[in-house]
C-alpha cells in the first residue's frame, strides 16, 4: 500500500524511474513491520498465558509436550521455540522472570516496540 502511495522515484545514478525496496518504505514511513507486530503480540500472549493459573487449559497447552511422531528431515520450529527466540531478543537471558511483574513485562514490551528491536534485519 505504501508503495502505490509514494509511487516510483527518479534513480539519479542510472538514470531512470524505479519502484522503492522495502527497505526504503519502511526507512520513509518509520511504522513497524508485520513479523514485528507478531513478535510483540506472541510475547504478549506468552505473559499473558504465563500469570495465568496453573489449571487453566490455556497455561496446560503451553507446558504439555505433544506427541513426536518424528517426521523426516529438519524439526519445525514450535511456538515455544519462537517465543524463546522472540524474549531472547528482547532481553536476553533472564527474561522470563519478568513475566510475572506484569507492569515491567509492558515496559519491556512497549521499549521493544519503540526501539523496534523485534524487527528482522532487511536485505
């Protein structure tokens, strides 16, 4: 959408109109990408899900180990993995203990959010 809004620009070194890369829009627009905003919300989720009782269906479905039926090939990559990934990012190590402080874990979540420190590096 951003790029039928700014349209093509003037390339002054070869000479011709072109379309902007991403890298470019985003540079321009300064609003957070869609792996971003995905990143933000699992983590959210996963405080979310974490302060909540021990009983809860939700909370079982995290910590329970499915079946392994091993498939061939490279293992996919599980929520669990995603959401370490993601906190790690963040924080580093040690970020699971601020789960639990629900006003630091928003804190955390609003400066990754600001500083755009869940966004992937763009080619």
């Amino acid at each position: 959408m951003y790029r039928r809004i700014l349209g093509p620009v003037y390339d002054n070194e070869k000479e011709n109109w072109r379309i902007l890369t991403n890298k470019e829009i985003y540079a321009l627009v300064k609003n957070s990408t869609i792996t971003e905003k995905i990143r933000l919300n699992r983590l959210r989720w996963f405080g979310h899900v974490q302060r909540m009782e021990e009983n809860r269906i939700s909370q079982k479905s995290i910590i329970y180990v499915f079946g392994n039926n091993g498939l061939r090939g490279r293992p996919r990559k599980r929520w669990q993995d995603e959401v370490t990934e993601d906190g790690n990012l963040v924080h580093g190590k040690g970020w699971k203990e601020r789960v639990y402080n629900r006003e630091e874990w928003k804190k955390l979540l609003r400066m990754a959010r600001n500083h755009h420190i869940l966004q992937m590096p763009m080619e």
